[in-house]
C-alpha cells in the first residue's frame, strides 16, 4: 500500500491525529502513523515471504531505527488533547511497547 493511501486511511480513521503544534514544534500524528504502518507491513511481508527470524529482526530495526520516535510523537499529541479516541489509542502504543519489551528483553 502506497503512503498516500495509508495517509488517507489513518487520517479517516483519526482525525484528531492531523498537524498539531505543542511546545513550539509542528507534529503531524497523521503521518507518524502512516508511516509507522508503512513499517510494519514490510515487518508482515517478511513474515509472509521469507521467516519469522527475519521479521523479527526487521521489525526491532525499524522500532529502534524509526518508528519509535513516530510513536513518541503520536503520544505527545494524544497527552495534549482532548479528544475522542485519544485513551484506546494510548493504550494501544503502550501494549505495543509491552509487546516489544517481551520480545525482545
């Protein structure tokens, strides 16, 4: 899936994510979240195409290496709003650090 489309997709599914100002920086959850998508599905297309291994490595390469400050950001817009949604979401990024935690200790 192209990046525009994964935009297009997460901005219909949270809008309350769009460019946001907070503490004098521009951030624009919209695209950490496409981009954190974009990540992980070619962590699943190693899974589907070439081993478990493989897509482990990849995926804690680009956790460390990328999508980790994506995700940094997406919970400072979500702390600083008020808006609907806002607490699944969170909930969602902190399993997902758990989940990464365990795999890799």
């Amino acid at each position: 899936m192209s990046y525009q489309k994964r935009r297009e997709l997460v901005s219909l599914s949270c809008p309350y994510l769009g460019l946001k100002e907070i503490d004098d920086n521009w951030l624009d959850g919209v695209d950490d979240l496409a981009d954190i998508l974009g990540d992980l599905q070619r962590v699943k297309w190693c899974l589907d195409y070439t081993s478990l291994d493989d897509a482990k490595w990849h995926y804690h390469f680009y956790y460390y290496s990328h999508f980790q400050e994506h995700i940094r950001s997406i919970r400072k817009i979500l702390k600083s709003s008020n808006s609907r949604g806002r607490s699944s979401l969170l909930l969602l990024l902190k399993n997902g650090i758990k989940m990464r935690s365990i795999n890799n200790p």
